[in-house]
C-alpha cells in the first residue's frame, strides 16, 4: 500500500504538514499514513547531578511524546476515512525520518518546525531529509 511518512513535532508547520498527507491519502484513494515523533533528551541530561537531576525517564519521555503527537492530530482532525498510525521514536527526527523513509513512499515534512531561527526559509530537518530521504519528500510551506 501507498505509505506516506509525516514527521510531526507539533509546530503549525507539521499541522499543515499532516494536512496535507491526509489530503494526499485521500487523492490516492487511500494510504497508509504514518504519523511520526521523534524525541531527543535536552543536552543537559546527560550530565551529572544535580544538573542532570530530574530528567524524566525514558518512558516519561516517550508518553510525553505520544500525548503532543496524540494532540496533534487532534488539532487537525482524526478522521474517519482514513488510520493514522503513530510512531515515537528517540533520536533526532532527521535520522528517524530518513531510515523510515526506506519503507515509505513519500515523506511529508512542514518547512519550518518549533524551533530554529526565524530568519531561516527552510528548517534543518527539511533540510536533512529532502537531502537525505530514500523517496520524495513532499515540503508543506509555512511561513507562520
Ligand atoms: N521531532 C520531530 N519529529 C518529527 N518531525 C519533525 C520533528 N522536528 C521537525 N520535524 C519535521 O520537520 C519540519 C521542519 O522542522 P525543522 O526542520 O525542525 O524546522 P525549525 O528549525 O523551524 O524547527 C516540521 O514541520 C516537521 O514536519
Ligand atoms: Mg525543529
């Protein structure tokens, strides 16, 4: 089946971005869409206490994560017509979305995400993955 890749972190960027994989989805009379979040610990976990103190175990993070995913696709709509499925992933979204890349066959990204400079026109995850990906990868516009 048709399986499209969307990288969500939650940003309006990756709202637009799953928009427009379920509108894909539906022009192709259906797909399997692949929601997914990638996570990473902020660098400051790693070091020792008491700065590294209170870092929320791995699970935490992970339940963390799939709630905001869970949220976003909330945010855009689940639909009816068609299964999101949701994956969380640790690492760094590039890489995650890269390697998942190889079983898919289009990988929808927003161009801009939570972070970065403002003044950038193309986040570096888009980046990464457009350079990257193992299939097309589809940049949804968003200059929020
Ligand atoms: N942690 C993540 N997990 C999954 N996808 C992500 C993640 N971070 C970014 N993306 C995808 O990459 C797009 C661009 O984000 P990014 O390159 O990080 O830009 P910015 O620098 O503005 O944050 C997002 O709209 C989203 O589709
Ligand atoms: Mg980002």
């Amino acid at each position: 089946m048709y399986t499209i890749v969307v990288g969500v972190d939650g940003s309006d960027g990756s709202l637009a971005a799953l928009r427009h994989a379920l509108e894909e989805a539906r022009l192709r009379g259906g797909a399997r869409i692949r929601a997914v979040m990638a996570w990473t610990y902020p660098p400051f976990a790693l070091a020792p206490a008491p700065l590294g103190a209170g870092v929320a175990p791995v699970e935490a993070m992970d339940e963390a994560a799939m709630a905001a995913l869970e949220d976003a696709i909330a945010a855009v709509g689940d639909p009816d017509d068609l299964h999101i499925e949701r994956i969380v992933e640790m690492g760094r979204a590039a890489p995650v979305l890269v390697e998942l890349s190889k079983d898919a066959d289009l990988v929808v990204v927003g161009s801009r995400g939570h972070g970065g400079l403002s003044g950038a026109l193309l986040g570096s995850v888009s980046q990464r993955v457009a350079g990257a990906a193992h299939c097309p990868v589809l940049v949804v516009p968003w200059h929020g």
